[in-house]
C-alpha cells in the first residue's frame, strides 16, 4: 500500500474526530472525540516514520499517547468532579471556569 | 501483496466505522465500544506500517487501561442517551459537519497536490528490526531520554492532578455540611475508618 493511502485515511479519521468534538454535547464524548483526532496524528507520524524508514516518528508516537493519556485522566476527573457537584454534564452549560 | 491490500481496507474501514459509531452513537457506552473497535483497527494499521511495537502499546495502553478508565466514569456518572438533534438556536451543531468537510477537502488537496513523491511508493527500505521494541527502547534511552523522563513526570502530575479533582472534599459542597465539636470529638471525624464508612 502507498503511503498516501495512510495519510488519507488519518485525514479522514481527524475530521471525524472534529466534527464530533464540535458538534456533540457531553464533554465525555468530546474526549472521545479528541481520542479520535490524537490517533488519526498518530497514524500520520507512523505512516511518515515508514516512508523516510527513520524509527523518530515511532517516538514522537508513543509521547502523544502519554500526553493523551494524560488529558483523559485529567478530563475524567473534572467529569467526575462534575458529576459530584451536581453540575450539568453538558459542554454548553459549561462556561465559566468558576464552577 | 493482495493481501496486504485486503488487509488496509478492513482495518481502514473498520477504523472509519469505529469514528463514526464514536460521533453518531447516542449512549456514551456505546461510543467508548465503538472506540475500542476503533483502536483495535488502528493497531492493524499500525502492523501494516511495520510499527510492531506501537500497535501493541496501542492495544495495552489504550484498548485495554484508558478505555477501562472511560468504562469506570460512564458507569459512575450514568451515561444516559443524549440528544443528538441540533439544539436551537445552536450554531456549532451545524456548522460543525460543514467545517470539517471543508478541512477533509483542504488536507486532501494538501496531501494529494504534497511535492513529496515518496508518498506514492511503499516507504523506504528498511531493516528486519524496524519499530521493534528493542530499537524503539534503544532510541528512547540514548537519544531521547530527556523527553522519556519528562513524560514520565507528566504522567505522575496527571495522576495526582486526578486525584485532587475527584477526591471527595468534606464540608466544601454543602453549607449544611459543619463537622460539629461533638463529631470531633468522637474521634473518628475525618479518618480513614469514616471514609470506609
């Protein structure tokens, strides 16, 4: 298979991704979504790391997973801090940083 | 050759089918499983890239520990089926759709009309140990230990970050909530033992 392929199919899954971080409603899906746009940029650095067969873009790989497991922990907790404070599980009633 | 072709489309469109079900899917269980499919997919990819490693941290790391995390909060918060019809008077629900067509066309062109003609080949040559863990724990160690160690620290401040937010605070929530100096003085106010109840 041509790399373009990949990079196609990576640029597909990032705007699925981004249509769904916009248009959705429950910041749990929202992260999901965000999920989606991580791992259609992971897709595209491996595809590149294979067509310049330099292992670099495996690393740089591997770093955006650690950052995205990081903003799930984080995000989930602020769903679950929410969720305690009786708050509205809805990304539009959310907009004040006060809560 | 062919199969390899066979391969790239099943686990592209299983890949595709999992982002949809994400987006479209009402439930929020539901769109942690279509993920899960999702990623499982994307391991496959990340095979047929030759990313040994990647596609199995992938399916450790994110099918199976992250995606338990989601598991865990949409059981505690209850994920009830959400209204997916455009709110009224909402802007984003329906231009969201609209801008991301338009960034799919724009980043098509861009890939397709790149001067990088390596894109229409198979990748460069390369050695039996391409994304092996051992090359990939090699490069980690040697060249990119400082960010190795950075990330480990970014990790740890995310996990007591968590901690801190979700942790049950007594007393903060709720006015009514006063821990009185005869509860205090029955010794086992705000213990371990009355956290376990």
């Amino acid at each position: 298979m041509d790399i373009a392929w990949f990079v196609v199919l990576s640029a597909f899954i990032f705007c699925i991704g981004a249509a769904g971080v916009l248009t959705r409603r429950s910041p749990l899906v929202v992260l999901l979504c965000l999920e989606l746009m991580l791992n259609a940029g992971n897709l595209a650095l491996i595809a590149f790391a294979r067509m310049v067969g330099n292992q670099e873009g495996h690393v740089f790989a591997l770093i955006v997973m650690v950052i995205a497991a990081c903003e799930v922990v984080i995000g989930l907790g602020i769903i679950v801090a929410m969720y305690r404070r009786r708050l509205p599980i809805d990304v539009d009633s959310m907009s004040e940083l006060r809560g | 050759m062919l199969f390899e072709q066979l391969l790239f489309f099943v686990a592209g469109g299983g890949a595709v089918a999992g982002a949809l079900g994400v987006v479209l899917l009402r439930n929020p269980f539901f769109s942690v499983l279509a993920l899960v499919a999702h990623l499982i997919s994307l391991a496959v990819l990340f095979l047929l890239l030759s990313a040994a490693f990647l596609a199995a941290a992938q399916v450790v790391v994110y099918a199976g520990a992250v995606m338990v995390l989601y598991v865990f909060v949409v059981a505690y918060i209850g994920g009830a089926d959400e209204d997916l019809r455009p709110r009224a008077g909402g802007v984003a629900a329906v231009l969201g759709p609209v801008f991301a067509v338009v960034l799919l066309v724009e980043l098509t062109i861009a890939i397709v009309g790149s001067s990088l003609s390596a894109l229409d080949t198979r990748g460069a040559e390369i050695g039996a140990g391409f994304g092996s863990p051992g090359e990939i724990g090699a490069l980690l160690l040697n060249r990119f230990l400082i960010v190795f160690e950075a990330a480990s620290f970014l990790l740890l401040i995310a996990a007591i970050g968590a901690v801190v937010l979700a942790a049950k605070r007594r007393g903060l929530d709720d006015p009514d909530d006063v821990i009185s100096v005869a509860e205090l003085a029955r010794g086992d106010v705000g213990t371990q033992k009355e956290a376990i109840g």
